[in-house]
C-alpha cells in the first residue's frame, strides 16, 4: 500500500470501497444490456463475435472491461450512425454530436438523452449561492454539431434558467490557425466576444454561464475595454472547460480578472474536463491553498477515468503518479470499454465528494503532444 | 539550479507553470523557467504606456548612457539574473549548453550583442541620418532648414517573439530602449540567457525597470505579443515570413538565402575569395540568415564547389567547450534527421552532386542531440529545387547560371555580396530589388556593418514621418 494509499481517511477508504460495488454492480448491468439480442447496438453485438470471450459471462466485475480491445475512436468515424443505437431504445428520437472534423469525416457520438443526464448530475455539484436557480445562462462556446450548446441549455431549463446562446465554431477556428489567417482569427473572436458582451449588457439577468478558457479571458478582456466586468455584469458563476487547464490559468483567471478568490467576493469559477464520449467531470473545489491544483472526478458509475502506466494500459499507476488517461463510458445509450484519451496526468485519491479515482494535472499526451492543436478556442 | 521568472513591467511574477531547460546532450535540467499564458500578457499590454512614459523621463542622451554602461555590464559583470547571480563565464556556458552552440560562438554573439550597444549612439546617428533624437522623443521639432519635422511613435513597446537558438540576433531590438520604446520579448524555450542578461544590464544601469516585460511561454503568449503590440518582430521560418508579409505591424525575420555572387570578369580568380566564401558559410556553424547559402558563377562552378568542399568537409563534431569546435547540436535530433532527409531529396535531382560526400557521414545522431557535418552541393543550373536551398547547418549550393540571368534568377537575398568590378553588374545588383543588403567587393556575408539597417530600418518601423504645422493663436482684442 502506497503512502497516499494509506493516508486516505478510514470513511472516505469505506464510501470508495462502496462506490467500487455499485460501479461492479452498474458494469454488469451495462454490458448485459449492450450485449443481449434484443437490447443491445448492432455495433456490439457484431463485434461480440471477434472478441474471444463471452462478455455476458466473462465480466463479472468493472476490472473485466479490460478484457476488451482498446476502444478505438476511428469506429466512431462514417456512418450509418444507427449502429451504434442499442435495440433497447429503438424508435427514441436520437441526436448526434460530433467531435473533430476540421478535414475529413468527424467522429460522430449518438446520443438519446445521456447529454441530459449527464448535466443535471453536474447540476448537483454547483453550489445554489454562485448558481442562483432560476437565472439565466450565456453559453459562450462551439455549439452546431457539438454537444455542448445542448447540454448547457439543458442545464439551464433544469435549473430554472433560460439559456442565451453565442456561437463559435472550432472547425473555422483551427482552419484559420493552419491557415495563418491570424488577424482573421482575432477578429471572429471578437465577433463572438461583442455578441457576448451585448448579451450580458442588455438585461436579461444572467447570473451563470459557460465559457471556455480562452473565450472567457477575452470576455473578461473586453469587458474592462468596456470600463466594467463579469462582476459588475452581474456574473456569479462560471464553469469552464472544452480545452486544456492549468493551475497557472485558473490563478490568473482568479487574481486578475474574476476579482480574487470567491471567499473574498470574487466570481466562482470551476473547470471542467470531458468529451463527447465520457460526459463532464468536475473538480474538486480549486484553491489558492492548494496551489491552484486542478484534480477532475468522473461522473462513477456512468463514466470512469483511469491513470495508466503507459507501458501497460491495463495497469493502473499509484496516487500521486502520471500516467496516460483512459476513459470508459457504462451508460444505457452508449458503451466504451477503455478509451485511451489524448491526455496524461496524475492519479488523485479519492475524497469525501467523489470517493473514487481522480485524475489532475491533465496536459496534452507527450507522444502525441506536438500533433495536437489545443486550446484553440 | 537558476529559475527564471516573467518580467511584468518589472516585476518579476513567480509563475505556477515551471518548465525545465535541459542540457543538448545530455537532457539533464541545467535551468528552469515560468511561463505565462496569454492573458497574462494581453492584460499587461494594456498597460505599455507607462513603459514608455518611464522611458521618456529620461533624455536620449541619458538612455545611450545607460546603454553603452548596460552594453559592458553585459560583456563582463556579474548580473542578477533570474533568483541568481550570474557571471559571464556562466553565461556561456548556459547559452552553449541549451542551444548547442559551441562556447567560443556563445562568446562571439556576446561580444557582438555588446558591440552593437556600445555603439548605439554612432547606429542611431546613421539610422537616422543625424536627426536630432529629440525629436523622436518630442515627436516634432526644427531640423535646421526652416521646417519642422515629426516623427511619431507608432508604438509604446516592441514586441519581439524571440528564436529559440540564435543568440545573434538580439542586436536588432537593442535599438529600442534608447529610442524611448519599452521593449515585450518572449523568450526562446532555449535561449532565455540573452533576453534575461540584456534586460538585467540595462536596469542595472539605470534603465527604468517598468520599460521592460519578459514573457517565456507557448504560442499562446507569442500570439499575443503580436496581437496587442502595434509593432513586433518575430524570428521564425519562411511560412512564418509569409505568413506576416504585407503586414505593417510585423517584421517577420526568417531565412537569408544570402548569396555569393561571382561576376564573369573575376571568376577565373575564385582561389582569390576562397577563404571569403569558406567564412560566409561556415561561420556560426552555418546557423544564421547572414550565412551563404549559395554561390552563383557562370563557370568554374565544381572547382569553387570542390575547393570549399575540401576546406569545411573534413569539419567534424567536438566538444562544446573546444575552442576549434565549428558546428552547433540540433537540440532537436528529429530536425537534424528531417533536414537530412531533405537534403536527399534534394541530391536526387539530376544534375546536382554532393561534393562532400568523400569526407564520411553527415549525420551523426546522438542520444538527446544530433548533428549535421558541413556539405557543399554543386547545381549544374539554377533550375535545380537546391538552388534556392538553406539549412540550419553549414551548407551550400554553388550553382552555375550564366551572369546574365543570374540578378533575375537569384530570388530572396538578404544579403548579396558580389565579387566584380564590372559598372554594369554592380549598378544591376544595386538595383535588384531581391537583394537586402548588397556587398560589392569581398565581404563574408556574416560581416554586417551595424551602421547599415537591418531588413529594413528600425527607425521606419517604430517611427511614422507625418507633417505638424505650427500657427500662433490669434490674440484676443480684449486680452
């Protein structure tokens, strides 16, 4: 046993050794319906055959899913998008979202109302006092193929609000910088943040949004232009994601231009990390104390994240250690067994708000890292 | 170990995001440096007038002082740098260790980098064709023929999104302080040392602390730089250049192409210029837009090929600290083995011939670095795709093309030396406008005359001439 192991409170040590049987429990109940004729997607139930085990017998606890292959996203890319819809939920209006697709064909996700599902869990962790129910929303990000306009919106309705919507498009986004079209890319910018800015300016009471990292500095930015600020628009609180984070950022972002830390009457602000396969993460409450420390917790049982060793991706790292990041999503709608992400961090202990594996620290895959286009929007 | 944190007007500002300088060859941290995003510097580009305003309390004639007194700090004190004091000798070594050059050139770009201070006032003078720098600083004022002149500051502060390698090329932006302009730099992940040392001898003589912010971090903090400066400069490739072309808020600097050029009336006397030519290439280990990339000749082209061949072929790697060492590290191996892998496409083509292919491999690839050997390439034509080649390592392209096609056929040059006394080819070359900077007479490339703008003048770039007429008011009748 590790020493972080062994430093994790005895009540904390006992709700994770509950939450590890309910998410046994939920892992055998999702891959029984993904794996039974009549419920499960055309996509599994092909793919049953090639597998060399019998899943409805041979997984017996959540540590079986790593008898599966890897996921591999490519399955996700043409079509027909119909299988992937389990039998169980034939005939359910289905929508799809979308993920990549700035040349060649996009990743595409089918989703029934997981988006739904998934955000009003997130609702549960905003505390009322920074996203007072019943106001109303900005969503200040992608929206068209992507799930998030959805999402936010309905987060919004579930908790009372209406949600005020700018668009932007991250396929243009990225064609500009490939392109170098740099004073272009400055100025569609500017065109979402001037959208954004009159929104906030003409009314309509909005307390709360969403905003990625770097939209919402710009908002920020322009907003002082302007001789105000998100405080003085009337914005309580704040949840960020859809590209890389930093304790760096998150500081900065506090001390200088969401006017200090919240005890001290700043607006709240929480990362988030996910995607259109696993759904949203939150993090644990973000301090100065703790140095700014960015630890994200999967929504268990509907979705697990992992630190794995990345000679073994099968093989978990110990708290406190980096490794490479692996998703699985256990829902009714969609099943990914193991998805290695584009991410590395370090595994997080659980705690008494999410008594299972985190994952903090979350940067680009060193591998993959000097491929990828991040935080470009 | 030495950490170097962002300047914010002064200020240092101690950043959560730590990254590590490693050794080239060893891949051990030697320095470690905090970055910032770009909001950080977009917040505090809204603040670049007061770095102005700190300079102009000052008279041009204080800030030269200070320069010149900065330029020797520079060259031989012990500095504050970072949460260390840091001497020359440590200097050198820091600069040798991160970039790969070896020592005695980390000396060399020092000693030029100070060079260039110290004479500030005699650049400035020639940059500005003996205008009065008050002027700079009133924005107008009398010249002496009756007339007013102005010239207004386009900017309060510089930009300059630094190369990760090329300690040369810091001379370019010097000019700045004494022109009363705060200066923005973004540091190469690399080659921090100068952006830091520079910095600390200017406030160290005096210089006003707030004219200054140093900002190492990723492209998201160079981006910014560049958008919330009304004028930067940026060192990068020739898609870099391109991509900023046209626009007059940037100087984007990237490859020379610099280029011998042999007239038909002295090349049956190449052996004359040969130690001239060896120079131009092999000189900073071929690592800079001033070093020859090609040398152009209607005739006795594989002689002059084989000849350099044979001087700068045999070139082998030696240690950092060995004062005879001539190539620097790629301390990025994948560049080395993809500028190689180019530089045999380039072979490919019929008609071109790798004239130092006798003196053994070219690259010699290490556990953390690599290296490339100097190689000269004979082009039977100017049609050949390597006649308009550069490298990051000591290589050329001697390319036979008759003369008079040769000022047409030669394309982007920064700096062309001819080798002629023929009128009419000198007055060609004075004339074309592909060329930058133009040598007549054998000078090396690589020698610049700092008198002399640079790609362009920088006096031009942060200063617009406009008119300002002056009346006197009307008095009035019952005053």
């Amino acid at each position: 046993m590790s020493a972080a192991q062994s430093s994790i409170p005895e009540d904390v040590a006992k709700s994770a050794s509950d939450a590890r049987d309910r998410l046994n429990e939920h892992t055998l109940k999702i891959v029984h319906w993904h794996f039974s004729e009549d419920t499960g997607s055309p996509f599994w139930l092909e793919k049953k055959s090639e597998l060399g085990f019998a899943p409805l017998k041979d997984v017996k606890s959540f540590d079986d899913l790593k008898k599966f292959p890897h996921f591999e996203d490519e399955w996700l890319r043409g079509g027909p998008i119909q299988r992937w819809i389990p039998k169980g939920h034939a005939g359910k209006p289905v929508y799809v979202f979308e993920t990549g697709g700035t040349t060649g064909i996009p990743k595409s996700r089918m989703v029934i109302e997981d988006h739904w599902k998934d955000y009003e869990l997130f609702s549960d962790t905003l505390p009322d006092e920074h996203f007072p129910r019943g106001s109303n929303w900005l969503m200040l990000g992608p929206s068209g193929p992507r799930r998030l306009r959805l999402a936010v919106e309905h987060l919004a309705q579930h908790r009372g609000g209406i949600c005020f919507c700018i668009d932007l498009d991250p396929r243009w986004v990225v064609k500009l910088i490939k392109k170098g079209w740099m004073e272009h890319l400055e100025e569609y910018k500017k065109h979402c943040i001037d959208q954004a800015v009159t929104v906030l300016t003409a009314g309509h009471d909005i307390k709360c949004m969403f905003a990625t990292p770097k939209l919402l500095e710009s908002l920020g930015e322009a907003l002082e232009d302007r001789g105000t600020s998100l405080q003085e628009v009337g914005i309580k609180g704040i949840f960020s994601g859809g590209t890389e984070f930093t304790p760096q950022w998150t500081r900065f972002c506090v001390e200088e231009l969401l006017g200090g830390p919240v005890e001290e009457g700043g607006v709240y602000m929480t990362p988030t990390y996910g995607n259109t396969l696993m759904g949203l993460a939150c993090s644990k409450p973000v301090t100065a104390a703790d140095g700014y420390k960015i630890s994200y917790y999967a929504p268990q049982p509907r979705a697990v994240t992992e630190v794995v060793s990345f000679d073994d991706y099968n093989q978990v790292v110990g708290f406190g250690e980096t490794g490479r990041v692996k998703l699985y999503t256990l829902t009714d709608e969609f099943f990914v067994p193991g998805f290695m992400e584009r991410d590395e961090g370090e595994r997080e202990a659980p705690f008494d708000m999410y008594p299972w594996d985190g994952v903090s620290g979350v940067r680009p895959f060193h591998e993959l890292a000097s491929a990828t286009t991040v935080g470009v929007y | 170990m030495i950490t170097l944190q962002p300047l914010r007007w002064g200020k240092p500002y101690e950043s959560m995001e730590i990254k590590d300088v490693v050794h080239f060859d060893t891949g051990e941290p030697i320095a470690k440096f905090g970055s910032v995003g770009g909001g950080i510097v977009a917040r505090d580009m809204k603040q670049a007038h007061k770095a102005r305003a700190a300079l102009l309390k000052h008279s041009t004639d204080e800030l030269i002082a200070m320069s010149k007194k900065a330029a020797e700090l520079f060259e031989t004190a012990e500095l504050p740098v970072g949460d260390s004091m840091q001497s020359v000798d440590q200097f050198v070594h820091q600069q040798s260790a991160s970039t790969g050059l070896p020592e005695h050139m980390c000396r060399s770009n020092l000693k030029k980098n100070s060079f260039v201070l110290s004479h500030i006032d005699e650049i400035l003078d020639c940059l500005t064709r003996g205008l009065d720098l008050d002027i700079l600083s009133k924005g107008y004022g009398e010249e002496g023929r009756g007339v007013i002149v102005s010239y207004q500051a386009q900017t309060p502060v510089l930009g300059a999104i630094l190369p990760n390698n090329s300690p040369g090329v810091h001379t370019l932006w010097l000019p700045a302080i004494p022109l009363q302009i705060g200066l923005a730099l973004k540091p190469g992940s690399q080659e921090p040392w100068t952006p830091y040392r520079m910095v600390s001898a200017f406030i160290q003589a005096g210089v006003p602390a707030e004219a200054f912010g140093l900002y190492p971090g990723g492209h998201d903090a160079g981006g910014a730089i560049m958008t919330k400066t009304p004028r930067s400069m940026i060192f990068g490739s020739a898609e870099t250049v391109a991509q900023h072309a046209g626009n007059p808020r940037v100087q984007a600097h990237g490859p020379g192409w610099s280029k011998i050029l042999i007239g038909d009336d002295v090349v049956d006397d190449w052996e004359l210029y040969l130690d001239m030519m060896v120079e131009s290439v092999l000189s900073n280990s071929g690592r800079s837009c001033i070093n020859c990339s090609g040398i152009w000749a209607s005739r006795h082209t594989r002689e002059i090929a084989a000849a350099i061949a044979k001087r700068i072929g045999p070139v082998d790697v030696l240690p950092p600290t060995d004062d005879n060492a001539q190539l620097a590290a790629f301390t990025v191996p994948a560049m080395a083995t993809g500028t190689h892998a180019m530089v045999q496409q380039d072979l490919a083509e019929s008609g071109v011939t790798d004239m130092t292919a006798e003196y053994g491999d070219k690259l010699i690839e290490r556990e953390h670095c690599a290296y490339l050997r100097p190689m000269v390439v004979h082009a039977d034509s100017p049609d050949r795709g390597v006649a308009m080649k550069e490298y990051m390592f000591p290589f050329v392209s001697v390319v036979e093309c008759p003369q008079a096609e040769m000022l047409r056929r030669i394309g982007p040059t920064l700096v062309g030396t001819v080798l002629t006394r023929d009128p009419e080819l000198v007055a060609a070359a004075g004339a074309c406008v592909d060329i930058d900077r133009v040598n007549i007479g054998p000078i090396p490339t690589n020698r610049l005359n700092w008198l002399q703008p640079h790609e362009g003048n920088i006096i031009d770039f942060l200063f617009r001439s406009r008119a300002y007429q002056v009346a006197d008011l009307p008095v009035a009748a019952n005053a």
